[in-house]
C-alpha cells in the first residue's frame, strides 16, 4: 500500500471539498450581510474535510507500518529456522470468511429506512414545525434506531433539541417554521 492510497480511499471527501470549496467562492463574491452563513457552515466544513483527509492518509501509514512490521518479523522467524535469508512477498487475499447477508439489500434497507426517516422528518417539520418534529424526530430515533432507553432517549431528546432550537432562535436569531396544523391550532385557542 503506498502513500497515495491514502489519497483516494475516499473520493466523497473530494467531492465534499469541492462543493465547500465552490460554495465559498460563490459565497466570497455576495455582500458582507449575505456570505456570512455560506462562511458560517462552509470553512468548518472545509476545514473537517481536510482533517478527514489527514486523518485517511495518517491510518494508511500506520496500516502500512504496521503489515511491514509484520512481515519483517515473520521474516526474521523463519530466517531463523531455516538459517537462510528469507523474504515473503504479500499477496492480496480473499477474506477467510463470507457473509451470510446479502450486503446490497443490507444495504438498500439501511439506505430506505434513512429516507424514511428524513421524508417523515420534513413532513413533520411542514405539519407540526420544528418545536414538535425536532424533539420528537430525535426520541422516535435515538429510541429505535440507537437503541436507547426511553427515560435516556427522552432526555437526550429534550437537550439536544433545546440546544439546537435555542442556536437557530436565539444564536441565529431565525423565526423557524411553526407547522401548518399547529399554526390553526394556536389560532383557534
């Protein structure tokens, strides 16, 4: 393995980068008012795919350092028993193992049952607006999907989306959407 696999273990961090980067070359160009959220979420962004990128090329040295370790030990055994020089030469094997499932419908249900979650998630927001679908979106999955208890995912649920409203309203000062039943609903009462 060589320093430039690394590189390209993952091509979405390119693609990631150079989204972020665009976003902020468009953003640069707009008034002062108008590029401080592109800036806002995009530098962050940039910065923790370049990271993500380090980070890449970091674990492919170690792996690297570690297999030739490996090798050079096994070397140096069986130089030993033998009482010749030796040299192995790595080849890329299968795995000793198979799995069981199918990993494409694996896969494809994780994959569905994320966009169900995100449909219902912005069908809530658009129904009920935000200060009903955040709290209860993350208890519905902290307490499925992550397995939680329903005290901890209550919990959990109710900080996360008092810190997340609390940043969108006060932070960020932006009147979020109040849904369209609970905007009749307040009217009514």
């Amino acid at each position: 393995m060589n320093k430039l696999s690394g590189l390209t273990q993952n091509p979405m961090t390119y693609f990631m980068i150079a989204i972020f980067g665009i976003m902020l070359y468009v953003a640069s160009t707009y008034p002062a008012e108008a590029r401080f959220m592109p800036f806002v979420v995009g530098i962050p962004a940039l910065l923790l795919c370049f990271l993500q990128l380090f980070l890449d090329l970091r674990a492919t040295d170690a792996k690297t350092r570690d297999d030739r370790n490996e090798m050079e030990k096994a070397e140096a055994r069986v130089s030993q028993m033998t009482g010749r020089q030796m040299e192995f030469e790595a080849a890329d094997i299968a795995p000793a193992f198979t799995v069981s499932e199918n990993p494409t419908a694996v896969v494809r249900s994780r994959e569905l049952l994320i966009w169900g979650y995100l449909l219902l998630f912005i069908g809530g927001i658009l129904v009920f607006g935000f200060y009903v679908s955040v709290p209860v979106f993350l208890l519905v999955y902290l307490y499925k999907e992550a397995r939680f208890k329903l005290a901890r995912a209550a919990l959990f649920s109710v900080i996360g989306s008092g810190i997340m409203l609390g940043a969108l309203t006060w932070g960020l000062k932006l009147q979020l959407h109040s849904g369209f039943v609970t905007s009749i609903l307040l009217e009514k009462l």
